[in-house]
C-alpha cells in the first residue's frame, strides 16, 4: 500500500513536462556560461573549471583535470546510491534528512555529455553572476575547523561533501539550484521544488539547448 501511494508522488517530483522557447537570448562578449542539466534523476549546474579561481575556492583542487564541473545537491543518502532506490527516494521526500553536495569532474566535450542528457539550458553569465553561483556552492559546504567534511569518493571524479540544510519534500535539488540561481541576480522563485517547475522558470532567461519530449515545440529552433 505504501508503494502504491508513494510511487507517484515520486513520479510528479522528478519528471517534467513540455517547455518552449520563443525568443533569443542576448550574449555579451565577456559573459560566460553555466549550463543547468537534468539527467534522470539528477540535476545540476555545470560550468567550465578553467572559469573558477582555484585559490579562492579550494574544492576545485579536486578537479585539477577536468574540464568541466558538475554540482548537485541532495539527499545524503539517497544522492550517493547509483540506482534508484524507492525507499530511500521516499524517506528523503517524506521527511527532513541530512543533505550531500555532489560535485564532478567530467572530461567529455560538453557536446557529448548533452547527448547523455534529458534537459539542458545554456546561461550567459557576468564574471560577478558567475562569481555569486560560486560563492553560494562554497557556502553550501559543512565544514569542520574550516575543512570540508568528505563523505564518500568514486573513480577519483564524484566526490560527496557533506552540506548545509535538510533535504525534504519542500526543499530540494530544484529548490537549491533555484536559490543558486535568485544570488547569482536571476528573477526566479526559491520556492521551487519540481524540476518541471525549475525549468520553467530559467527558460525565461536561459538559452533550451536540448530536451528529451516527444512532446516539445521549439520555437527557438535550437
């Protein structure tokens, strides 16, 4: 009975629906991009690692050689599990537990990586918007005397810290990129907590690079 009930409350929080776009987006010779993804359960924001000041923020000494940075942020333990687990999905809606940030480095050409991905928009960002989305992933961090607290590693290029706040049904991975997004100066809600809600609000200002729906009209013609 409990799956029965659970299952698509599950279901509506992760999946999204149609998204359109029907106007052009303006890029500034300086500006840079970060990218939002959506690759099944997972969502994130990715930026170039050449872009971020390894002396100002010390996580990026992890990722030395990577080319671009993948951040998440989730439930502790439901985010370190590589399938998907129904029980361990439901307890991290149901009820407050303790929060992971999942950072990697990936090698792939953005291009190639896209092709693993179900959703991506493209943001051109100020060398200060971009400094902001940093600033708040390093204050996502909990840390102990000043360090970061390191939860788990794989293959040298997932790394999970353990992070600030409690994931539950009203904040969560969309919630925290909504507020990533609201410091870095983007119009949009932090009262966020569907992905399909997510990404409704930055294609109001972000660039739909792809989207897996048979359903999708756009307009962009991207």
């Amino acid at each position: 009975m409990l799956n029965i009930v659970i299952f698509p409350i599950i279901f509506f929080f992760f999946n999204t629906s149609t998204l359109t776009q029907d106007y052009d987006i303006q890029v500034n010779e300086n500006d840079f991009e970060v990218y939002l993804i959506k690759q099944h359960w997972h969502t994130a924001i990715l930026i170039h690692s050449e872009n971020a000041d390894k002396r100002k923020y010390r996580f990026m000494n992890f990722f030395e050689n990577y080319n671009l940075i993948d951040f998440g942020w989730g439930d502790e333990l439901f985010y370190q599990i590589p399938d998907f687990d129904l029980y361990l999905a439901a307890r991290a809606i149901l009820k407050p537990t303790s929060s992971t940030l999942r950072i990697e480095g990936i090698r792939l050409p953005k291009e190639i990586l896209f092709q693993y991905s179900d959703i991506v928009i493209r943001l051109t960002v100020s060398e200060n918007q971009l400094e902001k989305i940093l600033d708040f992933i390093e204050n996502t961090f909990y840390k102990n005397d000043d360090d970061y607290v390191l939860l788990n590693a794989i293959a040298n290029k997932i790394f999970f810290f353990k992070a600030k706040g409690e994931y539950h049904l009203f904040n969560t991975c969309n919630t925290w990129l909504a507020k990533c997004l609201k410091q870095a100066g983007f119009d949009i809600s932090t009262n966020i907590i569907l992905t399909e809600q997510l990404f409704r609000e930055v294609i109001k200002f972000g660039e739909l690079i792809k989207i897996e729906s048979d359903n999708l009209e756009n307009k962009s013609g991207n």
